[in-house]
C-alpha cells in the first residue's frame, strides 16, 4: 500500500508523517508562491494535501483564482492572482 502526501512547510521544507512500518510515504515539494502585489497569501494543509489560499487588500479586485493546490509532481494548479484597483 502506497500513501501519497504532499505538503509545504516555510520555504521548501516537506511535511512527513510517521504512519506505520507497513506503509510507504511520498513527499512532493512545491515552491512557495509569489505574494500578489496588494494581496496576500496563506497556505493550509490537512497533512495530505496543501493549499495557497489568496486574498486582495480593500479596494482591489482579484483577477484569477483565490486557491492553488499543490499536485504530487510538486507544481501548483494554478498561478498565483493579481489584485487590481
């Protein structure tokens, strides 16, 4: 039995978890996204799988999505936003 987990912790650091002796535990790591101008970006994990979430300051408007979520092969699925006034 396989188990994937992937995870981001501060720059580039995975996230392993000791499950059992039995099981076989794959860590991808995905860069740390670029913080949009005007914006912010926090990131979230249930130990299985990490998501950047994204937010934009008063008064701006996010252009894109407000969530990426790092896949296995380590690359996000999507860009990071921008915040336009």
């Amino acid at each position: 039995m396989h188990i994937r987990s992937y995870a981001i912790i501060d720059n580039f650091l995975p996230l392993l978890y000791c499950l059992t002796h039995a099981l076989i535990l794959y860590v991808a790591q995905c860069e740390t996204l670029v913080t949009p101008g005007s914006g912010n970006v926090s990131y979230e994990t249930d130990g299985t799988n990490t998501n950047a979430l994204f937010s934009c300051s008063d008064d701006y408007a996010m252009t894109g999505s407000n969530m990426s979520t790092c896949e296995s092969d380590g690359t996000w699925t999507e860009p990071p936003p921008t915040c336009c006034m």
